[in-house]
C-alpha cells in the first residue's frame, strides 16, 4: 500500500501545502463518507411518504453508478490517481468511457449521490450533492490545468468532449 501511494505522489510534505491537490482530495473523501448519514431530515419527520419508485430508481442509480466507476478505473489503468495532479508520464485516456466525458469517475460519483438523495429523500444528502458537485467541478479544472501542460492533443480532446454533465456550465466548459 505505502508503494501505491508513494507512486500516485502522496507525501508529507503534500498533504501540508496542497501540491498534489490532497485538500481536493480529502474533501471530496470527507463529501463521500458524509453520503453513509442517515436522512436528515428523514422524510416521515417532515410527515411526508417517500414513495417507493423513488427510493428503487435511487438505488439503482446508485448501483449504476459503481458500474460505471468501476469501468471507468479500469479504463485508466496506469494513469489512475485519486489526486488532481496526474500521473508522470502517463497516457491520456480518451476510449471508453472518457471518449463520452472527460471525467467520468466524477460523473458516477454525482450520479451515486444523487441516487442517495432519491433513495433517502434527504436534504441533506441534496446539500452533499450540491457540494459534491461544485467541488468535483473545481477539482476537474485544477487537473485539467495540468493535463493541458502534459498533453498536447488535450485541447482538441476538451473542446470535443463534455467535461462531467453535458450542458451545465459548472460541469462542462469547453
């Protein structure tokens, strides 16, 4: 494991001044694990019945999305990384899932929280996915800088390829 880590970049050093992008990193983590809460408020305390189509689309969203994730890891192989900064001499990935999205790991996680959401019925898992959102929107850009430095067909790449959600300002510049 500390071989792993020590290749995707992660030091010490790092996770004080941000040079990798590890507070991207921990917040989205942070994003994440607060999805596990229970619904706040639950929809019985505000006297509502969540209906059941709802509570099934959500988990299947949800199950679609670690579907998707997890093609989508695979399709990066070496250049995987959780941080913004990509990996050293790695490959652009453009097949796949990343010929439809730019990020497509992204594009599960907003699409499992949001399967969350509806599953609970849950404000505050609404709020997660609004942060979740503006957060992998700025993480996304923090890396694309980088990507941009590296790689000389990511301009082309960018402008032909939605980002995270096709459309929304936020989630695709190009």
């Amino acid at each position: 494991m500390a071989a792993l880590l020590h290749r995707w970049g992660f030091s010490l050093a790092g996770w004080r001044d941000n040079r990798r992008g590890e507070w991207w990193l921990a917040a989205q983590l942070l994003l994440l694990a607060s999805l596990l809460l229970p619904a706040w408020p639950s929809p019985v305390a505000l006297g509502l019945t969540w209906p059941l189509a709802l509570r099934l689309a959500g988990a299947a969203m949800v199950l679609l999305a670690l579907l998707g994730a997890g093609r989508s890891l695979l399709r990066l192989g070496a250049s995987l990384t959780p941080l913004p900064e990509p990996m050293p001499g790695a490959a652009l990935v453009t097949e796949g899932p990343y010929a439809h999205c730019r990020h497509p790991l992204y594009r599960q996680i907003l699409l499992g929280a949001a399967g969350m959401t509806l599953l609970l019925g849950s404000l505050l898992h609404l709020t997660l996915l609004l942060a979740l959102a503006a957060l992998l929107g700025g993480k996304a850009r923090r890396e694309e800088r980088s990507l941009l430095a590296l790689h000389p067909g990511y301009r082309a790449y960018r402008a032909s390829t939605p980002a995270i959600v096709p459309h929304l300002p936020w989630l695709d510049w190009r």
